[in-house]
C-alpha cells in the first residue's frame, strides 16, 4: 500500500469485524464495538487512514482486500504473531494497565509481577513498536496522528524518534492512575509508559481530576527520576458526547421497548442500567443499593422495576466470568427474596442489542449509572439525550461525566449503597415538575459538547504543535 | 479518680493486658501489643497519664484496682458496650480505616456502605466522644495530648470545641491514604475524619509520602469543600526509631536461635522475616519471589531457608483468616515442589515469641520486608540493629522506613515477584566485603534516629503549639 496520509488515527479495534466464511474468505461479522463505533462518524469524509489491529485472521484478510474501507477512509490493519498479540492486549492492556488507570486491584494479592510479565511486556512493546512502523510507512510529512488509548501509550516516544515531524496527540479513554497506582507496575514498566506519554505532542482525558492524575506522576520524585526527562508532556482536558444527529435517527427508528419487557415493568417505575458486564461498572453495589431501597423503603415494593441491560465482556479473563456469576447470584437472591407472582423486581438481561438500549433509554425513570471509576461515561449522556420521560440519572461522582452534569444529576460515591439508596429514593419521589427541571438541565448540559467538538478539538490541538 | 495530668497518651490498647482468673479477679494476661510496649517506656517517668479502652471486662475491672499503673504512669481506661467497641473497632476502624490508608480494598466488591456501616460509625464516634469526656476531665490547664492513630481521627474537633487550652498533638502510625483512598470513604465519614484531624494542634507522619498524602486531602476541592474549612492542619514528619538499650538488653539475654529452627537451616543461609499475619504484609508474593528464585537460580537449592516467623493476627476478620490459609497452602506448595529429605526450603512458624524473633534478627544472612504499604516497619530497624552476621536488608519501597534506609537496603516494589527475587539473589551473593559495608551503612541509619528522638518530637512540637 502507498497510501500517504495526512490524517492517521490508530485504535486498537478497526471500524469492522470480520469472521471467516465459507472458502476461507472474510466475512463482515460486526462493527468495532465502543471505542471504534463512536470513532467512524469523527473519522469518515476526512480522507484518514484508520490503523487498528488484526483482532483475527479474517480481519487480515478483509484489510488487505480494502474490505474494512468505509466512509472513504483506508482502514489498514498490523498483524501481530497471535502469542505476541494475546500477551499485549490480554495481559498488559486488559489485565494491567486497565486495572493500573481505574484503581481495580485487591493489592493485597494482586497483581503479581513474574517471569511471565516480563515476556508479557516486550510482547506490548513490539505491538507498539509494529504500529509505530506502520505508521512511520503510512505518514505524509507533518501529518497528524491520533491515537486512542492505554493500549499505545509507547508510541509517543518510537514516532517522536523515527518521526519528528508528525503531529501525535494520543487521548485516553479511561481514567489516568494516581501517582500510587502507577507506582504499581514494575519500574521500568511506569517508566517506559511516562516516558512513552511523553513523546506525543499533546495528551488528551475525559476529565481534570485524569489529566492532574497523570500530570502528578511526572512531578513524584521516584517516578519521574524512572522517566528519566521529568518533563511532563502538554496535556489537556477534552470531554468525548454524544452524537445528536445520530442519536435522533436512531430513537426516531425505535419501535419502542420490547414487549416482553413491557410486560414485565407494566405501570411500574423503571430504573434502568446499561453497561459491559466490566469489573469497573459496580453492578452488584447497584444490586445491592435496590435491595436496600425495598427493605428501607417498602413502599416501593411492587412499584417498580430494575432493568440492568448488560453486554458480555472480556469473558476470557476469569475475574469477568466470576464477576458475571457474582452479579447473577445476586440477582437471583434479590428477586428470591421480594419477588410475588406478578412483580419481578430486578430484570437482568445479557445480551448486545443496541435498539434494545435505545428503546429504554427513552423510557426510564431513573437511569443508575454507577461505576467505581470510569473515563467518562457516555451511558450517562446518551440517557438523558434520549429520554422522553423526564427521567433522573443517578451518578458517580467517579466518573468522569461527573464534572460536566454534576448540576443536574444525583451524585454519589459509588462504594457507598446507603447513599446510593437514597439517591434512587429520590429521584423516585421527585414530583413532576422538578423532574421535567432536572431532565431539561441535564439535556442542556449533554448537548453543550458534542462528538465532534471532541474530534475539532483533537484537530486544532494537533494542528497547533510546533514541528 | 482525680488526678489532673499534664501530661496524657492516648493508644487504644494500654501497656498491659489482664483476663479474668479466680474469683473474677483481674489477672495479668500479658503486654499491650506493639505499639503500647513502644509507647511504655518512652512514657515511664514523666508522671503520666495513658488513656486507653478496656479491651475486657477483666481489663476495666485492673484498671480500677490500679492494677496497669506501670512505671509510674496513672493508667486510666474507657470503658464501651462490648457492641460499641466492637463496630467501633472491628468495624471501622480495623476493616474501614485501616484497609483506607493502606491501599487494601478490592474496590470492585469491598467496601460495600449500607445501612450497618452508619450503626458502625456512630459507634466510632461515640468513642471519639467518651475519649474526649475522659481526657477533659483528667487534663490539667494546657496540657499535653499525644494521641496515637487513626482510631481517634475526630478527637482533634472534640478537644478544641470542649478543652482549647490543651496542647494536642496526634500520630498516625500506618500510612495516611491518598485523596482518592479517602474519596471512598461516605462522605460524611471522610469529611467528619478530616475535621476531626484538623482540631488537633499538630499532625505527624511516620514518612514524606504520608505527610502529602494527607495534606493533599485538604487541599483537594471535593474532600475540601466536605471538610468545611478548607485550611490542613499543621504536619510534620517525624519517625520512629529503635530503643537501642532495650534491644541490647534484649540481645544480651539471647540464648541463640531455637535448636530446633537451627537443625533445619543447618549451614545454609538464611532469609528471614518476621511479620504480623496481615494483608498489608505481603506474606504471599515474598514466598512466590523464594520460588522464582529457586527457579530462576537453581544454585540456591539447598543452599538457602526461608524462615517466615508470623504472629496471628485479628483472626475475628474473615478475611485475615483466607490470607492465613492462603500464606500456608502456598509454603506447603513450594516445600513439595522443591523439599528433599534433607532441606525444608520454607519454614512457616506461628507463634507469638519475641525471644525467638530476637534471636534469629542476629543471625539472618537477608532480611525480606515487603510489604504493600506501611506506615514505618520496625522490623526494618530492629533487625539491621540486632544483626550479628552482616546480614542485608530488601525493603520495599512502599515502607515508610525505606524514605530513611534506602542508601543501605535493596529497594524492591513489593508487586514485582521477579524484583524481589532478583533482590534476594543479590543479597545472597554478596561479598563479604560488600556486606560488611551495606550491614555498617544500615546500622549507621538506623541509630541515626531512636524512640526517645521521636517521643522527644512529640513533646517539643506540643510545647511550640500557640494556646
């Protein structure tokens, strides 16, 4: 390919899925998932070339035929041996560095650094190492370079060695870790992404409380002796939203809730939840913080309906399976113990349907979005952008969308249920008029950022680097 | 009683402690633990009074009878409901505050805040309160308050509000937890925690790291704004050394290691540790290093032990209870997988023998101290102090005493198997030169600062405090 480009994104995920089909030939089998969804609409008409991994075979080939092109970009994929790849986006990128940025660890036991590791991290220095190639091949001269997240944070420092030229700003989706989570890793692992970080031209996050989290790990002594320049990076904050004219063709093609779920809530008050079945997501202390509300407050028995829509998610780690037997557990306790003949309390439904998400957001009562920490959290404004009942979003203030809706959303500390609780009381009981305030400050507060402000900013910064 | 003291300490557990024996009369059971037989003798002889809770009915009953008036100190003790103490204690402060400031949840499933945790912490304060009422009473005009740890974090409020003229100065003994750890406390406890500290006339810290770990919290504008007046108390760094007579008197009276334990290690080297049972310890990874060693340096088969002498530890929490059972299972693993007839690679000892510990301080080749997170680790002075064999120290870097000792010890990060055990083969292989020089540079340290220093500390700072 001779493709030169003068604008590169790089995500992990490309914008398609493929499987391989009937005569070895690569079959369209899904889009990207999150990241990679909500990148394509940013990306499209813009003349980019998209760099993502090879997530299979059948992902090789479609690349290599142009079947990943859409919307007028070149999707070009790297192919890494499949040890080497399961080793960087599995053991470092899933299982370190996402639970390093969003605090996940029981430090007691885990993580334990090994032998294993250290083959583990040269397997995600020579993934980083293989992107920043193929971008180097694939850069016009003083091209921009965006690249997405945890998964390439050594590219700063390769593209700033062998590309000095280009404009690299490389945004993280998920939280930044404090000082004391970095200081986890072994040494030359937070040293090497610090000093990885610091090689790009400019560093993005969802929220202030991530970009002061990573501007604090290059003013600690020990690690920024281990970084070595001691120089942050310039860094800044440029919160992700939603997609308006997206998100009203979709609810406008909506044919409402699905019935068999209809059934269930009937007249009943609808508290709804949307989220991976991820570790960071504190599904159960939801589960637990309704249980507390039946028992604190009985006279919501029988008046409403917790719907938890949940995707499956990185069910080859053992945590994800045990944390997603956990949270069946927990349901079934719950409804066991206050479920009657005609009223299921807690409805918990896995399965990935996008329409079916959308057909509720328009409908809830309140919407509980809860996690332990979390980058922004787009469930919480897509919500509230979509809802037509007036509905309340209850919010952890750990999560990065915290900051932009705080005025119009329930806070609380997501460890804490009693709270929690409360605050579903709450938004239950508001009277109709100060749910219609609510829900009309939280809109006015979603719509205010846009995608593509997020994508202009990205752009601007990028354009305003010295090279 | 009338006394009326310049002079009080307060500690949770007094200098000693007493059972129930014939007759319901109060018998010695034994010392007060760790921090009280550190506290005794730098107290002895300054006609004071110690203020600390009746653990038992057998221990309020000796403190009436003025049977723990040891040294010329007035014991007094405070007496709670065995329910108050208990949420008070087990509660909060050992299962909440204590897993706070050392790092120690799981946060995807623990804490989980409901409705007992709001009983609990109205215990908590309610022996803030029956502390504060004890030390109102008894304290002459401008007295001196020295409080001991985070089991009295809202004295500091309740002594300003109720005694101004007292001079009180308060000791945090693990960590203090960084704005995020705090952040997950309910709200209400996190800000009532910092207003409580922030009465106190002066904070200490055994190390730098916690002594900013702390006064970022008051400067963070969530936790801020919740501690009402935004302004941190005054803090200071001040650690605590060994008792250097003690130990010589206690090094004096040795009668050699156990010839039992001797038989076992024979001519090989020895790595030592000597720890509570406790998460925080880090029992678990030190033992997977001793693998990775043997397996990494087969050199060392039979030519090393690793002798682990552990004292129980709050058996009432389940959780410290898994980890014992974890600590064992994992030692017979390794002792199966590497033991011969004639070498036992691990030694797993529980017993509470301070005279058994003392004498294998003299004569370890290596010290291992690696735990997650501590406040100082004496085992860390003791033992360089009480060494006969030029033995070395690896030390994690996340023990406050390495901020002292990093010149002399092998900093390690404790997460890191494959550090810890390339650190223990360094240490092994030392030369004699070598040894003798890390063991006088340790030793040199570790005097640098004694007990008496630090009480010293507390008594100037009281003394400089404005009333």
């Amino acid at each position: 390919m001779a493709t030169v480009a003068d604008l590169i994104v790089v995500s992990n995920r490309g914008p398609l899925s493929f499987q391989l089909g009937d005569e070895g030939r690569a079959q369209l089998a899904g889009s990207g998932g999150g990241l990679a969804t909500t990148l394509q609409p940013l990306v499209a008409g813009r003349d980019a070339t998209w760099i993502a991994s090879s997530m299979s075979e059948a992902d090789h080939l479609a690349a290599s035929d142009g079947l990943m092109n859409v919307d007028g970009m070149t999707v070009v994929t790297v192919r890494l041996d499949a040890d080497t790849y399961r080793m960087a986006y599995d053991v470092v990128s899933n299982a370190t560095l996402w639970y390093c940025h969003h605090h996940l660890f029981d430090l007691p036991r885990r993580p334990r650094f090994d032998v294993h590791f250290v083959d583990a991290w040269d397997a995600y220095v020579s993934m980083n190492e293989s992107f920043a190639d193929e971008i180097a091949r694939l850069a016009s001269q003083g091209a921009t370079v965006l690249v997405q997240d945890y998964h390439f944070a050594l590219l700063g420092k390769l593209l700033e060695a062998s590309r000095p030229d280009l404009r690299t700003v490389h945004f993280t989706h998920t939280p930044f870790g404090d000082p004391s989570a970095l200081r986890v890793l072994p040494a030359n692992c937070a040293s090497e992404l610090l000093e990885g970080m610091a090689g790009f031209g400019a560093c993005g996050f969802h929220a202030p409380r991530w970009k002061a989290a990573f501007d604090a790990c290059y003013h600690e002594d020990d690690l920024t002796a281990l970084a070595g320049s001691g120089v942050a990076p310039y860094s800044f904050v440029a919160p992700l939203g939603p997609d308006p004219v997206a998100l009203e063709n979709e609810a406008a093609e909506s044919t409402g809730i699905d019935p068999a779920l209809e059934r269930v809530v009937g007249e009943r008050m609808l508290i709804l939840r949307v989220d991976r079945i991820e570790l960071s997501k504190n599904i159960i202390r939801g589960l637990f913080a309704f249980e507390e509300l039946l028992d604190e407050k009985p006279e919501w028995r029988d008046r409403v309906v917790m719907v938890a829509l949940a995707y499956p998610s990185r069910e080859s780690l053992a945590d994800y399976l045990a944390y997603r037997s956990e949270v069946e557990h927990t349901v079934e306790r719950i409804n066991d113990r206050f479920g009657t003949d005609s009223w299921t309390p807690i409805v918990f439904n896995v399965a990935d349907d996008r329409s079916r998400s959308v057909a509720a957001y328009m409908e809830y009562d309140v919407l509980l979005v809860n996690p332990v920490r979390d980058g922004l959290n787009l469930v919480a404004k897509e919500g509230p952008f979509l809802n037509r009942n007036d509905g309340s979003l209850v919010l952890s203030r750990e999560a990065g969308a915290f900051d932009e809706l705080k005025s119009g959303a329930f806070g609380i500390n997501p460890f804490d249920v009693t709270e929690t609780a409360a605050a579903l009381h709450g938004a239950l009981g508001l009277d109709r008029d100060e749910r219609a305030e609510r829900a009309r400050t939280l809109k006015k507060l979603v719509v205010a950022r846009t995608a593509s402000d997020w994508m202009e900013d990205q752009l601007r910064i990028a354009g305003s680097l010295e090279r």
